[in-house]
C-alpha cells in the first residue's frame, strides 16, 4: 500500500508546536488529511490545540509498513508523533 504523509503543526494552548505526521490512502484530498489531523488532537486531549488546514502539507509519497496498513484500513488513517505529541 502506498500512503501520502502530510507534515502537520498545530499550536499547543500552552504556546508550543505539536508536530506529527498525518498518513492517508494516497491520492486523498488535503481537506480529508486535515480532518483526520483535527480527528487525531480531540482524540489524544488536544482539542484545544489550534491547527489551520495551512499547517497540514503533503509531504511525500511512500510504501505503508503493515502497522500502518493495519491502521489505515482500520481507521482511514495513521499518525506519525514527532514533537510535543503526548506519550502514547
């Protein structure tokens, strides 16, 4: 399977980035890639966090590992925690 990763940062209410990797299906719109972004802050306690469809790039293109194949086909998406993120 091969996945578009768009390079994501939102903004923290306490004034720092959060920064991650949002991995979709590719060939899936920016605003389905954002929504799954949005989709991902509520569910980890960061709905206060500001993030702007502007800060949600596609990035590049790449084979999906069977993970994150697993969590695609589960969830339709598939996220990559860099900085800021909270512990899994």
């Amino acid at each position: 399977m091969k996945v578009d990763v768009y390079d994501t940062y939102a903004a923290g209410s306490d004034g720092g980035t959060i920064h991650f990797d949002v991995l979709v299906p590719t060939g899936t719109s920016p605003e389905v890639a954002f929504r799954h972004a949005c989709k991902w802050l509520s569910t980890v306690g960061l709905n206060d966090a500001e993030l702007k469809q502007s800060r949600c790039n596609f990035c590049h293109t790449e084979s999906a590992s069977e993970k994150v194949a697993s969590d695609i086909e589960a969830d339709g998406f598939h996220i990559i925690r860099m900085e800021g993120c909270p512990a899994s």
